[in-house]
C-alpha cells in the first residue's frame, strides 16, 4: 500500500524532505502523498522514512491504495530507472 496523510497533519514541514520519491507535497491543508510515487520507502531505506520522522503519527497505510511489497518494489524500481 501506499501511504496516506491524516487530518491530525499539523504542517510541521518534517516528511516532504525525507521522501525519497518526492511523493510528499504541500496541500490544500495538510501534506498529501502521491500515491504514484509512494514506495513506503523500499528500495531505499528499510522503513517509510515519513512515519519515522512524523511527530504526531498521522501517516498510516493507504485502505485505497492496497499493493503488496513486490508491487511497491516493481513501482521503486520504475521510479528509479
């Protein structure tokens, strides 16, 4: 699955930088994730490098975006080329 942004976002500015897919951007009122460019961070790092740096843990698993770890893989490895 992708990763999703909640309402709980306080606009801290912490996830955008650490994405490294650019997936993170400046919404209408919070931080949104592309989920076309959301890894959850394989590929690069062991864990979403959002969740880890998000001080009000408002980044969870996406119930719209379902894809199993090959498939974000398969999406790093498109994103990467």
């Amino acid at each position: 699955m992708s990763l999703v942004i909640y309402d709980e976002c306080i606009n801290c500015d912490v996830c955008e930088p650490e994405c490294p897919n650019g997936a993170i951007s400046q919404g209408e009122d919070i931080y949104v994730i592309d989920p076309a460019l959301c890894t959850e961070c394989i590929g690069h790092h062991d864990t979403p490098q959002c969740v880890e740096v998000c001080p009000v843990e408002c980044i969870e698993k996406d119930p719209k975006h379902p894809e199993d770890h090959e498939t974000l893989y398969q999406k790093y490895l498109r994103l990467t080329q």
